[in-house]
C-alpha cells in the first residue's frame, strides 16, 4: 500500500518545465520543448491502483468487497450501538471542557478533583470513539480476505537508468559545471548559512569555569539548620546518632547555591571517627559532609545510625560515615567531600573554608 | 560582722558547699532536661509505685534481652540506661516490644502492654538513668502549628527514608523506614526525639519542641489529603503510578487483544 503515496506533484513539473531540455524517450507524446520528467517526479512507473498493480491497459475490475453486507438485521443493531458509544464520547467530550471551566486548580485539591475529572472525562471519549469504531469495523463492515503482496523496494534497472540520464541531462544544462563562478559563488554563500547555528550554540550559556569546583562556603560561614535557619553550637548537637542538614548562613534562600552547598552533619560518640576523616576539620564528634551524592548529584541524607552509614536514595550508594564518607556500595566512586569545620568566638559551628574539592558528580573523570 | 562569726560552726563550711552542689546539680538536671525529675525531687509513693509495678512488668516481658538490671544482653538486645521514658512510650506503644523475634526491622503491630503498663516501664526506665522524657498533651498539640515550616523541615531531613508523603521506604538488609500512616503525634515525637533502631536522633536543640509540632502537623495533615481517584497507590508518585499502567492496563490491553482475536477466528469458521 506504501507505493500508492506518489512524491511528486503536478505543479514540480511545470516549474521544472522551464529548464527547456527536450525529452529524450520518444515514447512520451508531448512536444519537444517539454521535458519527459523532471527530478522529483515519480519515476516512469506503471500506473497505480489502490489495491494491487493494474496491467498497462487498464480494464474495468470486479468488485473487491461486496456493496451489500452478509447479516442486515445485525449490522442495523451494531448501527445503533456504535451510534450510542459515538454520542457518549461526544457527551463526554463536551463533559470535559465543562469541567476544564468548572474546576480551577488555584489549590492542591482543586488540582486533583480537575485531574480526575479531566482524566475520566477524556478517557470516556476515547473509549467511546474506540469502541464505537472497533464495533463499526467488525459488524457492519463486510469480512473479507484481502491480499497484499510484497515487492521489491529497489527501483526498476529501467527507472533507474531514466534517472541517472534525467541527472546528468539536468546537471549539464544548469551549467553547473561549466560555469565555476557560479558554482563557487553558489559554495560560498551557502557556508556561512551552515554555519550560523553553530554560532547560536553560544546562547546555551557561558562556559561554567570554575564554578562547578567551588562552592559558597567561606571561611568563618556559620552553619544554620536547613528550613528554620537556625545556627548550631556543638552543645546544641550533643546526642550521638544525631543527624541535620545544614546550609551556609547568608544562602539559606539561594536554591542555586544550596544544590552544591548542601551539607549534613552528623554527631559520633567519643572515638568513632577515624582517618580517612580528617579529624582537624570535625568539632567533638561533629563531621560535616557534602549532601550532594558523588555519582550523579542526588541528596544523599539517608543516614542509619545503626550501621553509620549514608545512602543516596537514588541508586544505593553507601558512604560509611565515620571513615571519611568512603564508598562501601553502589555507583558512587569517591568519598562525599567533607567540609572543614571549627567553632567560631561565639561557640558555632563555622566553615573553616570551602570544600577542598568539587563536591558532586565526578565529571572530570569522565573522558 | 561578729554575729556572723559568732555563729559559724565548724562544719558550716562543708555545709555550704554541699547545699551549693546539690543545688547545682539540681539545676543542672531540671535545666538540661536529661535528668530525672522524678528523682530530683523525692518521688511521691504513687510514682514508687508505678516504678515497682514497671520494674515487674520489666522483668516478666523485656529482662530477657534487655537484662535484668536493664544493661543490656550483648548481641541480643541493648542497654536501656539512659535511653528515657520516651524510647519505651514509642517501642512499647507502637507495639515493636516486647518483640517476638530478632529481626532486621521491627514491624508496628497491636501493643502488648496497655497504657498504663506502659507508662509503668518508662518510669520504671526514666528512674535507671534518665534520658528524654515522654511529651506532654501540650507538646504534640497541633494547634496553631506551621505545616508549611513542617513540610519543609520533613523534605530536608525525613523525606529520604520515610517519603515525601510519609509513606515510608525501604533501607539496606532488611531494615526499612515504616510508613508513618498510623503513628499517634507523641509517638512521632518521641520517635524523633529517641532515634529509634535506623533513624537518627533530632533533639530539641536541632529540631525545636515548636518544630517537632510543625513536623506532626505536616505528617498528620497528610493523610487527610483527598485521594479523588479513590486510590492513593501510596502516595509513592509517579513510579506507582506508572507500575499500575504497566502492569495493569498492559496486561488488560493484551487480554482484550487475545479475546478480540479469538472471537475474529471464530467468526471465520
């Protein structure tokens, strides 16, 4: 059925008529001046029918499907049903745009209530239309057996040859070759066309230098609890097993900031923290480590006391917590960055400096 | 000045320190919180009363892991000194302990112990070594809370194990977050306040008595949120409700698709 979805059209023809080159199968009964075929017409091919390829003489057919169907009484009863599943899709397509009006989705619930009006609503009418059209096809429709063969998909050698001389006919007269001026002036001017989008890419952004290796975190930053912002003293985070995401005081509100400046802290008994964690950077059994996941930027908060170690909720990787955050588990490759940390005069919890190195994805190392 | 030296006995001295360390101490316990009240001040005989009938209770259900002095028994269960009376309220009213076996999680199930029972066991604890202390009525009141301050407080530090909506998750080994669909607000408090089994510890000075109300609020609030549908598919997002269609109305449009067929072949005979 594919080959029945002819390219070319009419009006190609007549424009590229204008070319002036006579044809050359002397089969064709136009005038001289006329070309047989220009480029982008279909090829010299049999003539198309709907079903099925038609002799070079076309002749009247038989009829393919029956004008009458089998069972009259029942396709008059599928009328009447496929009728009333066409008018239920109608009603409930009208139902939803009364419903788009009557529910507003100014609140959660609004939001709700309208999904699952709108959805049902929607749902109905294509039900209706499907099952009205699959009711149509199988009861008043006749059944019958149809045949589709196969063809090759290559051209003909005929149509082909036709082809390669309506080119090389076509390629000559437009004094593609034989005018160079032309030609490279047509090179020329086209380059800098193909060119302009690779241009526009620059729009995508500025390069992101070194921002992906830095974060806000500056020496003397007070630590404040994520979401009431409240600065912490050592005494104020005194039960072991504790743990809370803090940000960086100044950028509690700064989304950009916080999805690399995220930090949890996390409160050991005396003598659980060990080296690879750098003891220097921890305020009594306080370690504060980058939230942001080392494989591909999750939150990684899912801390169990029991075990001490963190997971990322997104593909399972473990970070054992009082040994420097390493990798026990899952796609994470190196440990989550730790933040150096001290107590400031007043007794809080401070950066003592940003991160010693990116936190997040390990994007350098891909290459 | 001579009254004064007049008057001074030889052991005022030692006196005077001692009323000075009682009464720091003192302080120090009522002030921090961590300390025992009831054994600040004299208990009265009701409150004796309740910790005997706690400490029987203790050893006829927990002595058996926990130890019979509370101690705990190495590698079956752990010392409760100091632990609290708010560490017993949650296992014991949610009905974790007395547990029936060692496994990796503790699964909520209908409480054992009444009540009262339980109340007799956490004085009973709260008198070893002290610790958090049950929330009063007042405590876990949700009146005039912020949910919206709970809600963000949940996201930042709960939603990761216990899901956005409280719906719970799974943890390593076994051990999972428990949906939190049924927990009373003073069980949510405590459990908050005490860090049980997985869960870390968010004390009063990191999460505030207020924002441990904020966080109930959030919690609570949830489950009267409206399912339209008619079902919540756990509130879990997107993934359950894509699992529903995969599984679900694949299957369905498969067998619709092997009923058509057999009643086209059957029409043909």
């Amino acid at each position: 059925m594919s080959d029945t979805s002819a390219g070319g059209q009419p009006g190609d023809a007549r424009r590229g008529s204008q070319a002036g080159q006579p044809g050359a199968e002397p089969a064709a009964d136009e005038g001289p001046a006329v070309p047989h075929r220009v480029i982008g017409t279909p090829p010299p091919a049999q003539a198309r029918t709907l079903l099925g390829q038609a002799d070079d003489e076309p002749q009247a057919q038989p009829r393919e499907l029956p004008a009458e169907v089998s069972d009259p009484e029942r396709a008059k009863r599928a009328e009447r049903v496929v009728a009333a599943c066409f008018i239920i899709a109608m009603l409930a397509g009208f139902a939803f745009i009364v419903c788009y009006a009557l529910f507003q989705v100014h609140t959660v619930n609004g939001a709700l209530h309208s999904n699952l009006v709108l959805g049902s609503t929607m749902g109905l009418a294509f039900l209706g239309l499907g099952v009205g059209a699959t009711i149509w096809v199988r009861q008043v429709m006749p059944v019958v057996e149809q045949t589709e063969e196969r063809h090759p998909l290559a051209s003909s050698p005929e149509d082909r040859a036709a082809f390669a001389k309506t080119f090389e006919e076509g390629t000559e007269a437009s004094g593609f070759v034989s005018r160079p001026l032309l030609r490279r002036t047509l090179i020329a001017a086209t380059v800098p066309v193909a060119l302009a989008p690779i241009v526009l890419l620059r729009d995508m952004g500025p390069l992101p230098g070194t921002s992906l290796e830095n974060t806000v975190w500056r020496r003397g930053m007070r630590l404040l609890t994520a979401g009431s912002n409240r600065p912490l003293t050592p005494g104020d985070f005194d039960s072991p097993g504790g743990m809370i995401t803090v940000v960086p005081e100044g950028f509690q509100n700064d989304d950009d900031a916080l999805a690399k400046a995220a930090v949890v802290i996390i409160k050991f008994a005396p003598g659980v923290l060990q080296p690879p964690t750098v003891l220097n950077w921890t305020v009594d059994g306080i370690v504060a480590y980058s939230k942001i996941c080392t494989h591909l930027g999750c939150p990684a908060a899912l801390y169990e006391q029991t075990t001490q170690h963190i997971l990322c909720p997104c593909h399972q990787s473990t970070f054992d917590a009082p040994r420097g955050a390493q990798v026990l588990f899952g796609p994470a490759t190196r440990p989550l960055p730790q933040l150096p940390m001290t107590v400031n005069s007043a007794g809080y919890l401070v950066a003592r400096s940003d991160f010693h190195e990116p936190v997040g994805p390990s994007y350098w190392e891909r290459s | 000045m001579t009254p004064i030296k007049r008057r001074r006995h030889h052991a005022a001295g030692y006196a005077v320190v001692l009323l000075g360390l009682l009464l720091v101490g003192a302080a120090y316990a009522v002030l921090t919180g961590t300390g025992s009240t009831a054994s600040a001040a004299a208990p009265t005989a009701a409150q004796q009363a309740q910790i005997a009938e706690g400490r029987s209770l203790f050893e006829e259900n927990c002595a058996s892991c926990h130890g019979f002095a509370a101690q705990g028994v190495s590698g079956v269960g752990p010392s409760l000194i100091g632990v609290g009376a708010a560490a017993v309220y949650f296992q014991v009213s949610t009905g974790r302990m007395p547990a029936k076996q060692n496994e990796a999680e503790q699964p909520r199930k209908e409480p054992e112990l009444n009540p009262r029972q339980t109340l007799a066991i956490a004085a009973y604890i709260q008198s070893l070594g002290g610790g958090p202390e049950i929330p009063s009525a007042a405590q876990v009141s949700t009146n005039g809370a912020d949910v919206a301050l709970g809600q963000s407080l949940f996201i930042t530090n709960c939603a990761q194990c216990h899901n956005f909506s409280g719906a719970g998750g799974a943890l390593t080994y076994g051990k999972y977050a428990p949906p939190l669909d049924q927990s009373t607000p003073s069980q949510i408090y405590t459990a908050m306040l005490t860090g049980p089994e997985a869960m870390p510890v968010f004390n009063d000075s990191t999460v505030t008595p207020s924002e441990k109300r904020d966080i109930i609020a959030y919690v609570t609030g949830e489950r009267s949120q409206p399912n339209p549908g008619g079902f919540s598919l756990g509130r879990v997002g997107p993934v359950t409700e894509g699992l529903v269609v995969f599984l679900g109305l694949l299957l369905f449009m498969v067998l619709a698709a092997m009923w058509i067929a057999a009643r086209h072949g059957r029409a043909h005979e």
